[in-house]
C-alpha cells in the first residue's frame, strides 16, 4: 500500500495546482515523497500551470449545451472558460473543452466549481452529519474522523465542478479540473472555468 495520506495529496495538489488523481499517481510513483513528486510533475509539464495561476486571465469562450426531450430544449448549460489570452480563447481545442464541460454539468449537476467555493457553514454541517451516522452505525470512536474524512471526499466529488470525473470517459479519464490542468499545460497560459449556470424546466 502507498505511503501516504490524503493529506499529503491535498497539500501536493495545492503546491503542484494538479488535479487528485496526477497527484496520487505522482505520489504513489515517488514512495508518497511530495517533493519527489512535485519535481516528478514539473518534468511531465503539469506543476508548471501552478506557477501560471496569478496571471491574469481575461480572455476566454462560453460552452453551451442544449438537452432536447421529443426535440424540446428542457435544460440548458452555460460555462464560462478564461484564458489569458484571445489566441488561445480562439482555438478550436479550447472551445471543445468548453462545450465539453458545458455538458457534464448538465449531467453532473454541480453545485459549486472549486472545493473553495463551498461555504465552511455547508461543510461543517455535513461533517456533523456524518459523524453522528456514523456514530449511529456502531462505528469505534477512533475511527470516526477517518470516516468523515472519507465521506466529505465524496461529497466534493458529487458536488463540486472540478472535483467531478468527466462525464465521458471514453474522451477523457479524469475530472474535470484534471482536465483543466492538462489544458493549461498544453496551452501554456493560466485556465480556468470562471462560473457556469444550468437551467432546467419545473427546477429552482
């Protein structure tokens, strides 16, 4: 088993500004060392995007996607994507994300786009909630913590924008924000999904 914690993958994604997955592959290549695989993620063009991530990005494209029921539109998705730059706003592949993306959140029905956006009140409520299930089930105290750990980790996953893997997996196998950072890298400017709105018939 790998020698480390979804702490040291956490703080590995901050410093690299890699989705979770790279920064578990990277850390499960280097013995869970995060230095190693800092290094290991700069070499593979990915930790370079973090550097990147104070450049402001000004430039971009809208994804939109239509669902059609008996050929009526009954939900719609706008995506905001932001580049630094109109050339790589312009290109064909930058605005295929933005579709892309445009339509699993019609599927994924996200709440939130970064874990940053969710409030702190939201997360703790769920945390208390959690803990007193699990309390619930019999489960050993010492555990406990461990459990709310894992369970707000898939509540991220259903819930937030970044943290939910691509719809279509044969396209793309990853998250969405894996799919981000794999975009910044290849273009070489700071990207990111601004906001997105999804409106869908008879919902609030």
């Amino acid at each position: 088993m790998a020698d480390f914690t979804a702490k040291d993958v956490q703080t590995l994604r901050q410093q690299a500004g890699v989705g979770m997955m790279d920064a578990k592959k990277a850390l499960g290549e280097t013995g869970g060392d995060i230095e190693s695989a800092f290094d290991l993620l700069r070499e593979r063009g990915l930790a370079a995007a973090a550097k990147r991530a104070d450049r402001e990005a000004s430039e971009g494209a809208i994804g939109s996607y239509l669902h059609l029921q008996d050929g009526r539109p009954i939900s719609g998705v706008l995506v905001e994507l932001v580049s630094e730059t109109d050339f790589v706003a312009k290109t064909p592949e930058f605005g295929d994300i933005a579709k892309d993306i445009a339509m699993h959140v019609a599927w994924g029905k996200p709440s939130w786009t970064t874990r940053e956006d969710v409030p702190a009140d939201i997360v703790a409520k769920e945390a208390e909630m959690i803990s007193k299930q699990a309390e619930n089930e019999g489960k050993p105290e010492h555990i406990i913590p461990k459990i709310v750990e894992g369970r707000i980790e898939s509540f991220y996953k259903d819930h937030v924008l970044y943290d939910q893997v691509f719809a279509n997996s044969a396209k793309f196998e990853g998250t969405i924000g894996e799919m981000v950072t794999q975009l910044a890298a290849r273009m070489g400017e700071n990207i990111s999904i601004r906001r997105f709105a999804r409106l869908t018939i008879g919902e609030e």
